[in-house]
C-alpha cells in the first residue's frame, strides 16, 4: 500500500506541475499562484486522508461520500486542463520533428494562453455541474409517464397506473424532509399500485427508520410491493455472526412493513378487479456475480396461470437478459433499477448516454426483447457520488393498455 501511494502521488504531482503551466500562462499574480497551491494542497491532505482511513466494511457511507465528491470535484476536471496543454505540447513538438525547426520558432504564446484558458474554463464548469449535483441534482425528481401495452390485459386493467420507485438508499439522505417533495410527487399521481424494486438502504436497516414516517405518506389505492437489491441484504459490511446479518434484514423488512410496503420474497400477489386478476411477482436481488443470486421465478410462479397477465419485480437488469426473457413463465412486464444511470450522463429526448452503458446495455428506459418488455428505472437515491448530473432521479407512471 505505501509503495502504490507513492506512485500515486508521483503521478498527481507530475499532473500539478504540468497543470500549474496553464496558471503561469494566465497570470503572474503572486497571490492567485499561491492560492492555487494552498488550496490544491489542502484538498490532496483531504482526499489523501479518506483514502488511507476508507474501509470498505464502515456502515456510513460518509467518508466514501467525501472522497469521491473530492475527486470529482476538485480533481477529475483538471484533466481537461492537461489534455489542453497536451494539444499545444503535440503541436509543437510535431512542427519541430517533421521541420528540423527550432523549438522556439514553434512556441506561439497566444494559443498556449488560449488553450490553457479553454481547459480552465471547461474544467470550471464540470467542477460546478459536480457540486450542483450534490447540493441539488440528487432532488430534481422527475416523474417519467410511460404507457405499455400489454397482451390480454384484463378489461378493468386498462388505464390502470402503477408507480415505480427503486434505489432509494436513504443512508444517503441525513434528513428526510428534504424528500418530501418527491413524495407528495408521487401521490399527486394518484396511482393506484406502487411498487419498490430494491435497495432501500446502503448498508444497515437503521438507515431507513428515520424515513418510516415519510414513506409511510405514500397513497396507493391497491396497495405497496417492494422487494430487496443487493445493498439490502448488508453484504457490505463485517457483521459479529451470521444471525446479526439475518436480524439486520429481517429488521429491514420490518422497517418497510411500517411504512407500507409488503415485501415479496420469490412469491406473488394477486391485484383483483371485477373478477380479473392481475399478478404481481417479486423475486429476491439475481445479479451476475458478484451480486448475490437468491431471485427464484418458479416459486414466485407457482399457482399462477401461464395465460395472466404478469408483472415482475426484480432488482438488476441483468436478470432479465439471462433468465426472465428465456423463462417460460410467460412473464411480460420486468420492472428493475440498480444502475442509478450512473447518475451521470446526457439524458434528452433523442440522446442518451451515461458510462454505465458499458456495463448495463439495458439501463435506463423501455426495452423488448423476444416479446417480453423490461423497464430500468434510473433511482430515487444515490450512492457514492451523493449527487446527480444529467441523469435525473425518477419516478415511474405507467398506464397499463
């Protein structure tokens, strides 16, 4: 660890100095070229701080919070800067190599100043989009309406509306007043289901019972469903005994049944209207390793039809690729989350990009595949970065037809 430390440090300060250039080009202010290296120092001792004392096992996701949000902040833009200098850098050597010049015949001051002012001035802007995540981004909830079309859909299903939320991570949140906004977002929908497709905590049951009270506001005429993501089952940090691991879920569970919601664990319910009947299955987290894989279709299957029409809760999207579309269960509605879209990205009407697509093909919005439908819902929380660019925390409507 000291070794890989070192290195580390070699390369930001390689970076720094190189970075310092385009500081130099702009100004010789003895003042600002201090201030720069004050405050760059101070924020490497924070970042370096948190990194030496994270432990993966903490129940707060506190220090993983500051750490990331300094390296986003105030470090990951200055790239921007260096792959500026980097261009006038090419440049300049290319026109010596390939015309046996001088260097300095090859040297022109005003590109190296505007260069280095362009790399600043972006660096300055996705260091501000970083922090307006953090400070707002994260409760811009947006309700997304989507209508799906269903084969055989019982007549009295037709235009019924069912809300999905997913990743909530409240251990996220320090205070719960903040998200009432999104609930009374919710309710002003007037759904008539509402379902939870995971992840309700980061680490511990704990996290969520400040947050009983408002999720308890959420309305819905038929009722609340949930089932549990990967963070939920604690597998993130080191329990005294495998029993204080159970009593942890089974609190959580507990927790969520206060506030409404009736957890599905690899079993169904039966949503009932003038005689016909619409399934609701819920299966446990089935992620590709090393996510756990506890999701059981066939018991959540058993004594349902093959003709009703269904819909399944299942966490990771991964899930329906592998197994729901393949299964023949018949299943026609997959609802999942997990991906959080990143919570970073480029999401309009017609342009749709985060990282997180390199990992997740299926990642944010409707998909059909082999007939059957999957929709990934982007997050009502955050994790790690406690912010969100671009990618807006979402609640679902859909209006089955």
């Amino acid at each position: 660890m000291p070794k890989n430390l070192l290195i580390t440090a070699g390369i930001f300060l390689f970076l720094e100095i190189y970075i310092y250039q385009a500081i130099r080009t702009l100004t010789d202010n003895f003042w600002i070229r201090t201030g720069y290296w004050v405050i760059s120092l101070i924020v490497y001792a924070i970042f370096a701080y948190e990194v030496t004392h994270y432990q993966r096992s903490d129940r707060s996701m506190l220090r993983a919070q500051i750490m990331i949000s300094v390296f986003l902040v105030f470090i990951l833009p200055k790239i921007f800067i260096v792959l500026f200098l980097l261009i006038d850098d090419i440049v300049r050597t290319g026109g010596y190599l390939v015309g046996f010049a001088k260097p300095s015949e090859n040297f022109f001051p005003e590109r190296r100043k505007f260069l280095s002012l362009v790399g600043l001035g972006i660096s300055g802007v996705l260091s501000a989009l970083f922090i307006d995540g953090i400070t707002f981004g994260k409760y811009r909830h947006k309700v997304r309406r989507v209508k799906v079309k269903l084969p055989d859909l019982p007549i009295s299903f037709k235009g019924y509306k069912i809300i999905q939320i997913s990743d909530v991570h409240s251990g996220s949140f320090s205070d719960p007043s903040k998200l009432q906004h999104a609930v009374d977002l919710i309710n002003e929908q007037k759904p008539d289901l509402v379902l939870f497709t995971g992840d309700m905590v980061n680490n511990v049951a704990d996290e969520f019972r400040p947050f009983i009270p408002l999720f308890s506001k959420i309305k819905a005429k038929d009722g609340k469903f949930a089932v549990l993501g990967n963070h939920d089952y604690g597998d993130y940090v080191t329990w005294p005994s495998p029993a204080a691991k159970k009593e942890n879920l089974d609190t959580l569970i507990r927790y969520e049944n206060q506030a409404g919601f009736d957890m599905l664990r690899n079993e169904h319910r039966i949503i009932e209207k003038n005689g016909e009947k619409l399934y609701i299955l819920g299966v446990e987290n089935w992620g590709l390793k090393p996510f756990p894989q506890f999701g059981k279709i066939d018991n959540a299957l058993k004594g349902v039809p093959e003709s009703a029409t269904k819909i399944l809760m299942s966490h990771d999207p991964t899930h329906f690729d592998h197994v729901v579309k393949k299964h023949p269960g018949n299943i026609h509605l997959t609802l999942s989350g997990h991906t959080h879209g990143m919570q970073f990205g480029l999401d309009l009407k017609n342009v749709k990009w985060s990282p997180v697509q390199y990992k997740y093909p299926k990642w944010a919005d409707l998909y059909e595949s082999e007939g059957k439908l999957l929709y990934v819902n982007r997050g009502f929380g955050v994790l790690g970065y406690p912010g969100r660019v671009g990618v807006l925390p979402e609640i679902t409507l859909f209006e089955l037809s």
